[in-house]
C-alpha cells in the first residue's frame, strides 16, 4: 500500500512540461480538437485548410432541407460549440507545442470562417467563394480591433482575433450584398 501511495506521489507531482520533440510527444483530444481533426498539420497553408472546413460546414448545414433561419441557428450554434472547445483545445495546444498561437491551430479558422458565413447559408458557389476569401484577407490584415485581440491570454487570444476578422467578413460581404440590390 505504501509504495503504491508513493508510485501515485510521484505521477501526481510530475511536471506537465513537454520533453523532446513534438512529434515524439503522444497527442490527446485537445490538440486534435485544435488542429481540426489534424488539418493543422497540412503542409501548406494550413490556415486555409482550416478555413475550408468552415466553409464546408456552412456549406453542408445550408445543404439541409430547413428554412433559413433554422440552418443560421444551427450555424451560429456549431459556431458557439467550436469556439468554447477552441479557447480551451488553443490553450492545451499552446502547451503542447510549446509556443504561443500556433500555426497548426486551426480550429480559430473554421470559427471565423463560419461567421462570416452565418447569415448566407445555401448560398452558390460564387457567394460562398467571396465569404471565404473575404474572411482570409481581414485574418491575414487583423485590422482593429483584431491584432489587439490576438493577445488575450491563451486560447482566448487565438480565438478572438479570428472572431474579429469573421465579424469584419460577415460586414463586408452583407455591404457587398446590399449594393448587389441597390445597383
């Protein structure tokens, strides 16, 4: 009994800091959560890639025989979901990696592209194509408020930055929408 007690002194005492290299490290559901199933890792661009995952579930939840209101709630709440397992998953994956806002993070990206997609579910192709395109140039630029964002403490500052930037894209593309019926 005494060595067991000791045994679980000990695990419990152990520092969480990772040794070796990352890819020597075992990954656990925080990490998969934040890369997006593992599209972190896609060799180029990995922020697009996280970016078409959000378009692809825009694109599937407006492929859903419901009235729009009902595909937009479904969005917003997938899109809430993510999010709170992002600030989360974001921190755990800070640790993990060792660094601060990691590339392989992704799962800011499939947020941010889902609310700039959130209020044009079932759209064609071409509306979906200017959401997303629109959503990775106000990632990549981070205006105002967005690069500020960026440095809330852990998860929280990868999410929010990109949150800003999909708040900025819904904007741009619902002005683009709008002068589509004025003009």
């Amino acid at each position: 009994m005494r060595r067991l007690r000791t045994r679980i002194s000990k695990l419990t005492s152990m520092t969480r800091t990772p040794r070796g290299n990352v890819a020597e490290r075992p990954r656990g559901v925080a990490v998969w959560i934040a890369t997006s199933g593992g599209v972190g890792f896609f060799p180029i661009a990995p922020g697009t890639a996280g970016s078409a995952v959000g378009l692809g579930i825009v694109a599937g939840i407006g492929a859903l025989p419901l009235a729009r209101i009902w595909q937009q709630a479904a969005i917003a709440a997938v899109a809430l979901g993510l999010g709170a397992l992002g600030v989360w998953a974001g921190g755990q994956a800070e640790k993990y990696f060792a660094r601060t806002d990691p590339g392989q993070v992704v799962i800011d990206e499939v947020v941010g592209q889902m609310i700039t997609l959130f209020l044009w579910p079932g759209a064609n192709w071409r509306w979906l194509l200017a959401g997303f395109l629109l959503f990775r140039f106000f990632d990549v630029v981070k205006p105002f408020p967005a690069r500020r964002l960026e440095h809330a403490p852990g998860g929280w500052g990868i999410m929010l930055d990109d949150v800003a930037a999909g708040t900025y894209g819904a904007l741009a593309l619902g002005l683009f929408g709008w002068m589509r019926t004025v003009i």
